[in-house]
C-alpha cells in the first residue's frame, strides 16, 4: 500500500496526465488510471500493481497503432523526451557509459515492447530493497511501451541505475536477461517539473 508522499504523487501525475492525454486517439479514450491491475480477472496470472498507467489499455487486442499515434502528437512526444533527456542525465550522473545505455529510439519508433498491455507505466518509489527495485524494473518494462521509474531519493536512484546497467551488462555479454531498453529512470524531483 503506497504511503502518503506516493498518494500525492499519484494524484498530481493522474491530474496532470489527464490534461496532456486529453485527447481520443482513434476514437480511444487515454484513460489514466492509479493502482492499475494489467491482469485483472485473469486467473492465475499474478498482475503487479502499476501506480500510474496510461492507456489504451491492450487487454483483448494489441494497441501498436495507437500507441504509435500517441507518439505523433507534439505535447506527448516533447513530454517523453523530457523523460528520456532527464533519464540520460542520471545514467551519466553515476557514470555510465553511453555505449552499454541500450535505450529505445522512441522518435523513430523503434521500442522492446511492442506487445505492451498500456502507453506508459509509472512506478513510484522509495524503498531501498533491491528486489522491490528488479521487480519494478521488469513490470514497467513489460506492462508499458514506455516504462518510468520514478525514485524518490537519491539512494533509490543509484540503486535503480545499478540495476539497470547490470542488466544491461548481461544483455550486451549474451547471458539470460530481460530486455529493459524501454525503462526510463527519473527522480521524483524531475518528474514534478516535467509534469508542469
């Protein structure tokens, strides 16, 4: 259950969010949803709870088209690449070196997760817990065709790039991974003076 300063952060994303996916896209509505359930009545499948979730949601059918419609539109283009630009500054805040950063090229459409269940999931947190910290990691990158990683301190931050890059490091090595070129790490920070 999400504490208090995550209940805030989720209403001032779902509120802000609301306005800049204001739009149908091709007669869709973008629902923006918190506490999002991606396998809801499905048995057996255990479904994570995403904290922000921004639609279509893909549950009976795939939504490639819209969710490359989306991308189209000049608000929510510009506000991805705040995203990733502000993504880019931590990956080289804690040394990374740009050619193990195995991002997505979301201008030229080119994403991990084509088969995504919605256009963006946000996780918002602050534990310090390395498997809360994976766990995060893979639901948003399997559950968004952008995935966000919103870390509320500085501490979850390093944790997360550390993560990040070791995954990457197994990817680029030929080992067993999980393809995370769609996650886009941010601070809490950041993420209210983007969603401004």
């Amino acid at each position: 259950m999400p504490n208090e300063e995550t209940r805030q952060l989720q209403n001032l994303s779902v509120e802000r969010l609301r306005i800049l996916f204001s739009d149908r896209i091709n007669d869709t509505i973008v629902d923006i949803v918190k506490e999002w359930l991606p396998f809801s009545g499905q048995n057996g499948i255990s479904s994570p709870i995403i904290d922000v979730a921004v639609g279509p949601f893909a549950i009976e059918e795939r939504m490639v088209t819209e969710y490359n419609l989306l991308l189209e539109r000049a608000r929510i283009s510009s506000f991805i690449r705040h995203i990733v630009n502000a993504h880019i500054q931590n990956l080289e805040r804690y040394n990374i070196p740009r050619n193990v950063q195995l991002l997505d090229n979301f201008t030229e459409r080119q994403f991990t997760n084509e088969n995504s269940r919605c256009f963006m999931a946000i996780e918002i947190e602050g534990r310090e817990d390395r498997k809360v910290v994976l766990a995060d990691i893979v639901n948003v990158a399997a559950m968004g065709r952008v995935g966000v990683i919103v870390a509320k301190t500085e501490k979850v931050l390093r944790i997360f790039v550390r993560l990040l890059y070791y995954l990457w490091f197994l990817q680029r090595a030929g080992k067993p991974t999980f393809n995370t070129g769609n996650v886009l790490i941010i601070t809490q920070r950041q993420f209210r003076d983007i969603l401004r």
